[in-house]
C-alpha cells in the first residue's frame, strides 16, 4: 500500500477546488468561481478524500464546513497554492496575476465597503475575521494586504510586515438609555479571547458579569445598542447610535494597535494603491483626530 501511494501526485485543480470551498462556504459557490459544475467539484473532493482517508467537509444549516482532518489539509493546500504561484511567477507574463486578497479585521469591514464599488474591487478577494486569523492568513501566505489590530495572540512574523501603525484609544460605549444599578456586577458584552475588558475590571477590583459574549463584532454591537450591558470599541470607531461611557466606576481602557500589514514579497501596483487607500482611509484621520485631541 505504501509503494502504491509513493508516486500519486494531487492534481493543483483539486488543491484551488478545497481552497475555494472553504473561502467561499459551499461547493456550488465554488463551482460558480472556478468556472465548473457542480458534479466536477464533488468528484474532485471525493478524490482527495480517498487519498487523504477521510472527510474533509460537512453540510451544515450555514453552507459547508470543514473537519478537523479538512483543516489540516486546507493549510497544506494554501501552503501548496502559494508555492505554486511563485514558481509560476518566475515566468513574468506567462501566468496573469491572481487576485489581491485583503484581509481585514471585522472592524474595518463596513467603512471599507462603504467607499468601494463593483469595479475597484474587480480583482480583489477580501477576507474577513478575527485579527489573529487574518496575522496568520498573512504568515502562511493567503492574504497579501491586511488591516488587523495587534493583540496576544498576533503572531510575532506579522511584525515583519507592518507599514503603517496608530495606536487608537478603547474606550467604553453603551446605549443612550443604559442605567447601571447601585452596587450592581457591571454587565459586560464580550468577544472570544477579550484582552482589555476582563483584565481592566479585574485589576481595578472590580465586580463584572459577562451577559453576552460573540465572535461577531457587529452582533456585540447590536446587543450594547439594545441596551444590554457595556462593551469596548477603538474610539476612532464609536457607532453614532451608542455613546461613549464616561461614568466615574469605569476604569480607563488600554489603546489598541491598528496595523496595515503586507507581504514584502507581494509588491504590485494594485497592492500600493490599496495599501495607500486604507492608510488614509484608516490610519490618517485617527492620527490627526489624537493629535487635536478629539
């Protein structure tokens, strides 16, 4: 068995089919970027899957997901992907230029929309998550320009590749019609892996309750406009339907660290305008906004 598989080589149609089915969440989806039917794509997985000896993927209510076993193989195939385009590369014009993938923090997503259309995203796949994912998106090689904000778990090669930089001050929101209780928890909306709410309140000896807790930055949002509790966001970037805590029990919240990153070995035309478009579109104005102390 082992001599059999020794010379079996994996199609890179099938390595862009897995990649494409994770980034875009189905596999007609899939099909529709890459130009095939459906059938072709679900023949192409269960190939792979007889080599690597198990699924990959799982239908679920929300599109298709991977298995821990596809996890491990949609870094390789990233990994593969990439070394194939640089080797492809080496050709100059003998290969068109993929698309630029930005990653971008959820916090930055809808500002950034907001000033784009159909045609200056033509040749751009943009990626969106948390800002630890998209750092390693940039480290292992699948995201070319990000903006991410810096925290424990940034990992330290993303430092490499900074090019611009502020530090924006967090700070406490909550709804106008929010009323905390004498002597009451603090109520406090929180994300996964929180670096600045919990550790704040614990070292000032301060009693808290976590009473909603989301990956989803937007739906945090929705829950502290509904009135739910308080939570953090960098001030550049306060919803006008909230307002800034300033009650005197609120201890005073760290900055955070906005970072516009690039891979330096991924340098185009494409790449400079869009790292100079997000730098004035995100790192310029907060700058100016601190200096005038606003």
């Amino acid at each position: 068995m082992h001599r059999r598989h020794q010379h079996l080589n994996i199609p890179i149609e099938i390595v862009r089919t897995v990649v494409a089915i994770s980034e875009t969440g189905s596999l007609s989806k899939a099909a529709e970027r890459l130009g095939l039917s459906q059938p072709a794509i679900s023949s192409q997985v269960k190939r792979l899957q007889s080599l690597v000896g198990g699924a990959l993927f799982l239908k679920t209510a929300n599109g298709t997901t991977t298995t821990e076993l596809g996890k491990i193989a949609l870094y390789q195939a990233r990994r593969i992907l990439e070394a194939n385009d640089q080797l492809l590369r080496l050709g100059g014009d003998n290969v068109g230029p993929h698309p630029l993938r930005l990653g971008l923090s959820t916090l930055f997503v809808n500002a950034f929309i907001e000033q784009q259309t159909a045609e200056t995203l033509a040749d751009v796949f943009i990626h969106t998550g948390h800002s630890a994912a998209i750092g390693k998106g940039l480290v292992d090689g699948y995201i070319d320009v990000a903006c991410i904000f810096e925290s424990k778990a940034t990992e330290p090669e993303v430092e490499q590749m900074v090019v611009n930089e502020f530090d924006d001050p967090l700070v406490w929101v909550r709804s106008r019609d929010f009323i905390l209780s004498p002597g009451t928890p603090i109520p406090i909306l929180t994300w996964p892996g929180d670096d600045w709410m919990i550790p704040t309140l614990t070292k000032h000896g301060l009693t808290y309750k976590i009473v909603f807790n989301s990956p989803d930055y937007h739906a945090k949002l929705t829950a502290a406009k509904a009135g739910l509790g308080l939570t953090a966001v960098p001030g550049s970037m306060v919803p006008a339907d909230l307002v800034q805590a300033r009650e005197y029990y609120l201890p005073e919240l760290p900055p955070i660290k906005a970072l516009l990153c690039a891979r330096l070995a991924f340098e185009t035309d494409q790449a400079a305008a869009l790292k100079r478009q997000l730098s004035a579109l995100f790192f310029e104005k907060p700058k100016a906004a601190a200096s005038s102390g606003n």
